[in-house]
C-alpha cells in the first residue's frame, strides 16, 4: 500500500500548479526544478534566470528523464522516481546530465509527489562549485603527497653522504648562527655528543681569537652566496683547521654547510680505508668512491645493477665519466665543485650500460677525504621517466630517422600544450624540458651510430 505525506490531500490540491510551484522553488532555494508526469516524462523545466545550469534544458520537456542522464547515472533516477511513488517524498540522489564536448552537469535532486496521483516535483542543485572545491582539495593532496616523498628521498641521499663524510660537517642557521645538524666526524673534531651540538653557537667550538674570523666567513658566506675558507683554532686545540662555509636554501630558509679538517692530521691512509668498509652495501641508491682523478676505487652491489654488472672489478680503476654523463655540466666539473664546496647535490645523470643510454639517475656527491688520498663519493638514484630510456638506447642502435624523432616531439608538444591552463605553469616546464632533453639525446646517439662517446 502506497504511503503518502499527512498532508497528502492538501498536496494533491497543488497539482495543477506544478509548474508555477517548480518556479518558486528555483527563485527561492534551488538552481533547477523539474515537473515528472507518472510515466517518468518531464512535463516542465524551471531554471534560475541569471544564469540557468543547463542552457538547453527547455528541450527535455518531452522526454523520459530517465534519458537526460548519464549511463552510470540511470539507476539512481529509477530508484528516486520509484520511492517517490511509494512514499510520496524521495531523498537526495547525485545525477549527471551530459553536455557535449564529453562534458556533463552534476546536480543533486529531492522530490515531492503532489497527491496520490499528481505530479513529482524533482528540485536539483548545482554541484559544480562544490565538485571543482573536492577536485582541487584531491589535486593539493597529492602535491603535498609528491613533495613529501620527494623530500624524505633528497634527505635520505642527503644524510647518507652526511653521515659517510670523514670530514666534519655541521649545518649551521643561517640567521642565529645556531648549530642545526652534525656529523659524527663533527662531534669527535670538537669533542662533544651531538645532542650537545645542536643548538650551540657555532662560535662556542673555537677559540676565542678565532671568533671573529668565523663570525665573517660566515656573514660573507651568508651575503654573496659564496664558498669561502678561513684557517682557525679549535676551543683546546694548538692545531689549526680549515673552515669551509657554503651557503644553502633548506625549507625556505638559509642554511651554511660548515666543513672543517684539522690541516695537520696524519689521517689520509686510515680515512680512505675507512671510507670504504663503510660503503652502505644494503642501500637502494647506488654508491661509488672515486678518487681525486674520477678513477673508481669502490662501488655497492645498487650500483653495479644500475650498470648491469656483476662484479666491482668491472670498475675498479676506469674514469666515473666513462659510465656517467651529466644533464647540464661536464662531471669534472661537478668533481671541481665538490672538491672545493665539500657538498654537491641533486644533478641529473645518466648511468651507461652496454655502450647505451640505459638509466636515468639523480646525482649527489661529498668530498670525503683530502690530500694526497682525496676521495669522492656519489650516490646514484633512479628516476622514472615516461620514456623507458632502454626504449631510447634501442632507437639509437636502429638509427631512428629525424622525421620520426621530430614526430614524436611535436606528439609530445601538442600533448603539453592542450594542458596550458590545466596544470601549473612549472610542472608544464618540468615536463617540455625533460621531452626536449629526450628529443636531442636520441637525436645525438642517431648522428653518432649509437657510439655513446662520440654522442
């Protein structure tokens, strides 16, 4: 037995002004009202008159409206039109109704029987706004997401260099002068845990006479943006040690890189067989010791898989640059930097493999021991790239012809350039420079017969 509104009767008396009602509705509460006849066809359409939702809903009137709806959709107007027939009053139900241009409007509907036998009158809101606020809450997750991800693996190829450097290191504030960060060689050179460092000046670990000479290299490290290297004494010492300060950003704040090396310490043998035994073997990033020349003195097995190589003897003694190549600076250059800065990080690299460009990497490198046994470690991490760098490597080997490559560059510009106000302005940069980056390494290795030397 059908159940009705107590007011059924009254309702019903409102039948043969369904139309006017739908009106009021729209002027009053809603974007939207629709008059449905018993069959399910729409008898009348009401919109907002500023700026109605649907331009072309005048041309439902007519048709079933079941059939103004989305596939998916469909169910949920069956179910709405059969429990406002049973009850007299159906509950909320989220619809879509297509536009052309694979658009579509989603509205939310509630309806009304007007009698026993009268008309339903279905009241829809715009659900735009609200659907354009969830998409651009879910698009701000899975930012933060991917910069926090990113930012734990820069960190954990940051502190494996950290803490695998002889040399000490601290990470001062740039502001305050306060001890941020220190390594184990940091806390034995001032002889102090390190929970005791951080927090301290960084003045307190020096002589007195020494201070002010800290306090400027400091301050012009701080000013200009440059490397600079002062002599000093450390608090209870007669030796005298090199002060390196390098500025960097970290979290949108200054930071300095404090390197120091007791000058006259006897350490070179020790520290370079030192180095070595404590190459993190069981890391996911590849790990490589070179010496001052680039000549490699040791790897880790994540590093030899990176290569395809199943033996450290594969490299022992052969140049870095004949296995790496840079993005953007020749890597002697990067070995000079990191020689003079103590810190280099986040380079894009390539690892060869079979005289092919196989795998994309990230680059970071520490100086770890210096004079006449000076060493150099680098670690290597994978980067996913939407174009499998194999894929690239075999194109070379089958002499691709430009007209496909310049083919697929301009694929790539037209797919970049149909997401210009869709996507942030950076992300599109990010993405033309890697396609670009692509473009002319396949290009490079198809002029040069595939010899990744030449190229």
């Amino acid at each position: 037995m059908n159940r009705t509104p107590a007011n059924g009767a009254s309702l019903g008396a409102l039948s043969p002004w369904a139309p006017e009602l739908a009106k009021t509705f729209v002027s009053l509460s809603s974007d939207i009202a629709l008059v449905i006849d018993e069959a399910g066809m729409i008898l009348d359409v009401a919109q907002g008159g500023g700026d109605p939702i649907a331009p072309g809903a005048q041309q439902w009137i007519g048709r079933a409206w079941i059939d103004t709806v989305s596939g998916d959709t469909r169910p949920k107007i069956e179910n709405l039109l059969k429990e406002v027939s049973a009850t007299g009053i159906a509950r909320r139900r989220e619809v879509n109704h297509p536009l052309g241009d694979d658009a579509s409007i989603p509205v939310a509907y509630t309806a009304i029987r007007l009698g026993e036998s009268g008309p339903v009158l279905a009241v829809g809101r715009d659900l735009r706004s609200i659907a354009a606020i969830q998409k651009r809450y879910v698009d701000s997750q899975q930012d933060m997401e991917r910069g926090y991800w990113q930012a734990r693996q820069a960190d954990a190829r940051y502190r494996l260099l950290f803490e695998v450097a002889t040399d000490a290191v601290i990470v001062v504030n740039g502001d305050t002068l306060h001890i941020v960060d220190a390594n184990q060689a940091a806390a034995e050179l001032l002889n102090a845990p390190l929970e005791q460092l951080r927090g301290r000046h960084i003045n307190s670990g020096f002589e007195h006479h020494s201070r002010g000479a800290v306090n400027e290299l400091l301050g012009t490290a701080r000013a200009t943006g440059q490397s600079g290297e002062i002599r000093a004494r450390l608090q209870g010492t007669r030796t005298s040690t090199s002060v390196v300060a390098t500025p960097f950003r970290a979290d949108a704040e200054m930071r300095l890189l404090v390197r120091m090396r007791a000058i006259d310490a006897d350490t070179a043998s020790a520290a370079r067989n030192q180095i070595l035994s404590r190459i993190v073997d069981d890391a996911s990033d590849g790990v490589v010791v070179t010496d001052s020349s680039g000549r490699i003195l040791a790897v880790n097995p994540a590093f030899l898989k990176l290569a395809h190589l199943t033996s450290e003897t594969q490299l022992k003694g052969q140049p870095l640059a004949g296995w790496v190549s840079l993005a953007d600076l020749p890597l002697a250059a990067l070995m000079a930097n990191v020689r003079r800065d103590g810190l280099s990080r986040h380079f894009e690299s390539w690892v060869t493999r079979d005289a092919a460009l196989a795998v994309q990497v990230e680059i970071a490198a520490t100086l770890l021991t210096e004079g006449d046994q000076e060493c150099i470690g680098l670690t290597f991490r994978r980067v996913d790239c939407n174009a499998a760098p194999g894929a690239m490597a075999d194109s070379a080997r089958n002499a691709i012809d430009a007209t496909s490559l310049s083919a697929a560059l301009q694929a790539g510009i037209d797919t970049l350039s149909a997401q210009v106000g869709e996507r942030d302005l950076s992300e599109l940069m990010r993405d033309a420079r890697a396609l670009v980056e692509r473009h002319f390494l396949a290009l490079t290795l198809r002029r040069s017969g595939g010899d990744v030397g030449a190229a």
